[in-house]
C-alpha cells in the first residue's frame, strides 16, 4: 500500500483550516505550526544534574535560544536567550544569588525576566526592561519547560516511575537527525529483525496498531518469541514512546523505559531516556554495578560521530558487527537506529518519496492523529486531552494489568 504523505483527513467545510503536510511535523521552528504545537506541551530541555547552583547554561530547542540558571536557593530559571541592553547571550555571565548577569555591561535579571539592575544607568529606566521568562519544573532528573503561549497545562506525571522503588538510569544523547525520524522508528518494529540482528527478533507475520487516550500503542506478537511486554511500545503524544528494554542474557537487566525526543533544530535533536530496572535490588551494589557497566556514560554526540563515519563510508556496520567488545548493548542500537535515521536527512528540505507497506500501520496512524491535531491547532479548534494512565506496565501495576 502506498500514502502521500501530504494526505489530510477530510474536517467538514465549516472549519476546514490550513492543509497540513508531512513537512508540517519535521519543521518545529517558533513561526511553524509544528513547533507551536509542539511548545503547548511541557517539554524537557536539559537534565537537571548538569546545571548546578550558581550556573548557567545555554539551551537550543526548536531553532530556538535559552539560558538556564540556578540559583542560590537551588532553584531552576528559564529566560530567553539575550539580554535586553545589546542582545549578548545571558549564558556568558554569571549567576549572583538568584539573578543572571550580563557579562557585557553587567545588567541583571530575575527568575521571572524583570532587570534588577543597571550598574551604569540611573532608575527608573531598568524597571522599564523585562525579558521573557519561562516556566519550569523538575521532574525524573530532567528540568520541563512551558514554551507555548498563555498559561502551562496541567504538569503530566508517571506515578510508577517516581520515588525510590527501583533503580533508575538518566541518560541524554545528541543525534544529527530529525526529531521524527525517532517518534516513526519507535513504531516500526519491522526493522528490528534487519537492523539490530543483535535481538535475534523475528520477521513480522502481524502488526496490531490501536489508538489509546495517550497515544498509539503498537504490538508485533511473537517478534521477540520472549514475552509480549518486549513486542509492544506505547507511543504517548505528542513526541514521547515507553517500551520494555530487553535484559538479553541476564534477565536482571530488563527495564522499562520512557524516551523524549526534542528538536534541537530541523536536523538534530536531543534524546531523553529514563530506564527504570525493577527486576533487580536497587541496593545491591553489584547489581547496579552491572546496570552501569551494560549502559556506560558517554560523551554527548558520540553517537551521531559513528553514525556520520559509517554513512561517509570511512566505517561500515558489519565492522560494528565484528567489534562486540566495543559496540554492544544500548551503544550498538543506538548507532544503527542513527545511522539510518541520519542518512534519511535533510528530512526538513527533502521530497519524500515513499512506498510504504503493511508494516508501517503505526506510522500511518500516527501522522494521521498528527494531521488532526495540528489542523485543529491551526484552526483554533479544541485539541484532544491526551492523558497517559498511571501505569502502562505489566510488572509495574499495582493490580498486574498494564492500562490501555
């Protein structure tokens, strides 16, 4: 079967809105319909241990410049990029108390973006100067940030994935691909068989796609021949998935995970995993010994710097297949799924000219609810109250039913 991607429902003649293409969900810039769909979303923008008090940091998401700061009471501060005055980034001063300071002529700003001070200009001209501020919350590690218009929705929470029960592992990466790429590969468990032969996972004889009240969930039965929880992924709305990570040899080691993935621009974007284990003792030193060592911190980006040698052919994924000691576990399947996801690029600027077939059920359906939602966006119209349940997992349900 074949769909051009540019296909849009047909909404009545009442309200017929803008026509949305595939382009309107990889172009995320603050003037695109993407984009300001996306920012009426909490989002997260950094993890939280990487700003510690008393500093501040530069952040790009959606095309888009911030700074980050905190505070001498620990608290987290979000503004836009530029100070006021000359318009050199905030990110190069410093932090004194719960202010930013411009590093240019030293004007000050508060959490909420009011200048509180102008060494070198008399009062009342600084209670004139405001830059905008944003709001933000902490939350699984990660620093959230409203960056929409108007007042911030209600902040989603997972209650299963919150306090100390388990074990739990942040991890962040920088991939040199569209953010939607990631959101239509969750869904495509199809090429799991081909492109991470580590799985040993089987070819798809059927694929059940259904729409929830969070999202799209997807299940492939019998493609792991393990367990139903490894053949299915939730996709929650708008650019988050959950899965179970496999445990491969050692069934200590399943996990279940939740993934963010942020544009950083129309060509890159951030990814935010949060893998909780609760197959194992949280206080066994050893055992979490063995959760770190299987997914080792690496220095950002070094993904995509793989991905781009085996794309420009100075490497090739059969020598990643001979290297075990070097790409196993979770770095091996990062490289395949960024390399390919890499080569698909310029997503943003590109035709697409697609065949797609039986397999890509969950990535039809999902940029059909995207198509939806954004002409309703566009239009002015109400948007569905995507609400993911308190727990989508099996093992991790109170009453050892996962939620539809």
């Amino acid at each position: 079967m074949t769909e051009a991607p540019s296909t849009t429902p047909s909404l009545g003649h009442n309200h017929p809105g803008p026509e949305i293409t595939y382009h309107d969900f990889l172009r995320t810039g603050p003037d695109t319909i993407g984009g300001r769909y996306l920012r009426s979303f909490w989002q997260p923008v950094h993890r939280a241990e990487d700003v510690p008090v008393g500093k501040a940091k530069p952040v790009r998401i959606m095309s888009e410049d911030f700074v980050l700061f905190r505070g001498g009471d620990g608290a987290i501060r979000m503004l836009e990029a530029r100070c006021a005055h000359r318009g050199a980034k905030l990110s190069v001063g410093w932090v004194e108390g719960n202010d930013i300071k411009c590093a240019y002529h030293g004007w000050a700003y508060d959490g909420v973006g009011q200048c509180v001070k102008q060494p070198a200009e008399p009062r009342p001209f600084c209670d004139k100067v405001k830059v905008r501020a944003y709001p933000v919350q902490e939350y699984l590690g990660l620093i959230f940030a409203y960056l929409g218009e108007g007042e911030p929705p209600v902040f989603p929470r997972s209650p299963e994935f919150e306090g100390d029960k388990y074990f739990t592992l942040l991890t962040t990466d920088v991939w040199p691909a569209n953010y939607w790429t990631q959101l239509e590969n969750a869904i495509d468990y199809a090429h799991t068989e081909f492109l991470h032969w580590h799985f040993h996972f089987k070819t798809p004889s059927r694929i059940d796609v259904n729409e929830t009240k969070y999202g799209v969930k997807v299940c492939v039965p019998g493609l792991s021949d393990t367990s139903i929880d490894y053949d299915t992924m939730y996709l929650v709305m708008p650019n988050m998935h959950e899965w179970a990570g496999p445990p491969g040899k050692d069934p200590t080691m399943g996990n279940f995970a939740r993934s963010w993935r942020i544009p950083l621009d129309d060509e890159s974007h951030i990814r935010f995993d949060y893998r909780a284990f609760p197959f194992g003792d949280k206080n066994d030193a050893a055992f979490r010994d063995k959760v770190v060592e299987r997914n080792p911190p690496r220095d950002q980006g070094k993904t995509g710097e793989v991905a781009q040698k085996i794309i420009s052919g100075e490497m090739d994924l059969q020598m990643i297949k001979d290297d075990p000691t070097t790409y196993s576990g979770p770095f091996l399947t990062t490289i395949q799924d960024c390399t390919v996801m890499t080569s698909m690029g310029p997503m943003a600027s590109r035709d697409h000219k697609e065949m797609l077939g039986q397999t890509d059920l969950g990535i039809l359906h999902l940029r059909r609810l995207w198509k939806q939602e954004l002409q309703a966006f566009a239009a002015g119209r109400e948007l569905r109250d995507w609400q993911r349940p308190s727990s989508l997992w099996d093992a991790m349900a109170p009453t050892g039913n996962a939620a539809e």
